[in-house]
C-alpha cells in the first residue's frame, strides 16, 4: 500500500513538470520488454531493432545491466522540478557514473530525442488538463482523477498499487512535511510511482498521461493547404512550436537559419499564432490556441 499524507503548506506547493530523463529511462524499459506497450507499437518497431543493434546495444550496456537490476533504478531518476527541463540538467542532478550517463545520452540521441517534441507536447496538453481541472473543481479531483487505482481519503492520496519510494518500504507512508509535491505525468510508464525527494526537489507522484491513443499517428503537420497559406517555412515553424522552443531548436529541427526563425517567428507572433515567454535567459515560443487550432484544422 502506498500512501502520501498532506497537510496545508503541502496542497499549496503541488507543481507539475516534465522530466526527459524519466521517459528515456522508462522508453529503454519499453524496447528491452515490448509485449507490456502494445499502445506503443509504432515507436517500438524502430525502438526495438536500435536496442538490439551491435553497436548501440554495447553504448548502452550500463543502462541495461541498471534497468534489468532494479525495477525503479531511482539514483538514475530524479524528482523533476520544473515543465522545461532539459536531459543534461537531470543528468548532472543524478547518482550514477560517467559510463551509465553516456549509455542515457546514446539512447536518448537514438530513440527518444528525434519523437521528443511529440512526447513533450503530450505531457503539456496533459498538464493544460489538470491545471483547468484544478480551476474548476479543486486539487482533491485532481489528485483522485489522476489514476484510477489511486484515492483521495481525508489528508492521504492513497492506492494498492502506489510502490513507497525505497527499498522495502511498501507499507510506509510518505509525510511530505510542508514540501509539496509534483505531479509529473509519463508516456511510457504504465502506472503509478513514487520518487523521494532529493534535497534539490520534493517527492514527485508519476503517473500515466491520458490520450495516448493518437501520440504515434503519422501526419504532416505543416499540410499543403497550412503551406499555401503561411508558406512552408513558416507553416514548419508552427508546427514545431506545438512545444516550447527556442529559436536555436528550432533552427535546428526546420534547417533554417536562426536570423530566418526570428523573422518568421515575429511574423507569427503579430499574427497571433505564437507566444513567447522568458525561461532563465532562453525565450521559448509555443503555438497559441489559434496556432493549434490552424494546425488541427483539415
């Protein structure tokens, strides 16, 4: 039985954020055993043949010998702390050597971070949901609609299938002592886990993100009709903004140069299709309701 106990200063540091670290670590789990993520079935049919390629099975042999070890491997997995986390930052924050975190990048490089924009945009759209359902109905429905193996009696968040962070401590109840928690939903993880805080960050509640259903669906975001509107550039640039970007990513990912994205983002932005905000000293650009709007429409 895994339980967390609340008090008042806790339900008031409740936060949500998003670890690319937990999901590389969780994907690898997913390639080494496909039979448990048929939902992930076209992600795996490339996942899997790069998981047993010669050469990528020996860089990422320290990951293996670490997942296959232990179910939870938590010295690898931190608590996230913010939405816009980068896999270096969690990385530098984790217990494990040189060699396992070179094994993270490699897979990271060859299977998650070209489906990442994607993944990200699924765990926001599901983060946008809890944070509406907050406003609306309060966090004690958030908490109970997280999952539906967990429950929400008195001052507790408690389920059968909720494992206690630590070794052993299956029966132990988690007192948050003040320090909040986060809620960080996951593509790949199929249910419910615990992280213990680690002095840089409180506990973290992981839990499934809903509407995986149409994550792998394959379509061109930046459609003929959207390119004869916008022009292709610019009709790429929006589609890549489903996620926060900086103008470097998405440079990158569209080919073009970054004078040419700063134009055709301001372009965007007086159009109203993006936003922009601040993060530490980078400024990220997200689609608006009316970008994703254009960008779903027929």
């Amino acid at each position: 039985m895994g339980t967390v106990r609340f008090g008042v200063h806790d339900v008031v540091n409740i936060r949500f954020a998003i670890s690319p670290l937990g999901e590389t670590v969780a994907a690898f789990r997913a390639a080494l055993d496909p039979g448990r993520y048929a939902v992930h079935l076209p992600w795996l049919r490339t996942a899997v043949p790069l998981v047993e390629g010669r050469d990528l099975a020996r860089r990422t042999a320290p990951l293996a010998d670490l997942v296959r070890r232990t179910a939870v491997p938590e010295a690898l997995t931190p608590p996230p702390r913010c939405p816009l986390s980068e896999i270096e930052e969690e990385l530098a924050r984790a217990a494990v050597g040189a060699e396992t975190a070179d094994a993270v990048r490699a897979w990271w490089r060859a299977a998650v971070e070209p489906h990442w924009p994607r993944m990200r945009a699924l765990l926001e759209a599901d983060i946008a949901h809890r944070t509406r359902q907050l406003a609306e109905d309060g966090i004690r429905e958030v908490l109970a609609h997280l999952h539906p193996t967990l429950s929400w009696e008195g001052d507790r968040l408690v389920s059968p299938h909720l494992p206690s962070p630590g070794p052993g401590r299956a029966d132990v109840v988690l007192d948050l002592d003040g320090a909040g928690i986060t809620l960080a939903p996951t593509v790949f993880a199929p249910e419910c886990r615990l992280l213990a805080g680690d002095g840089t960050a409180p506990p973290a509640l992981v839990y499934p993100a809903r509407a995986l259903g149409p994550l792998w669906e394959r379509r061109d975001p930046a459609g003929d009709g959207l390119a004869r509107l916008m022009g292709r550039s610019r009709a790429r640039l929006l589609a890549h903004t489903s996620s926060p970007s900086t103008t470097t990513q998405l440079a990158a990912r569209t080919g073009l140069s970054p004078g040419a994205v700063s134009q055709h983002l301001a372009v965007l932005r007086g159009a109203g299709l993006v936003t922009s905000h601040r993060y530490r000293r980078e400024v990220h650009y997200t689609a608006s309701d009316l970008g994703t709007a254009l960008l779903r429409s027929p």
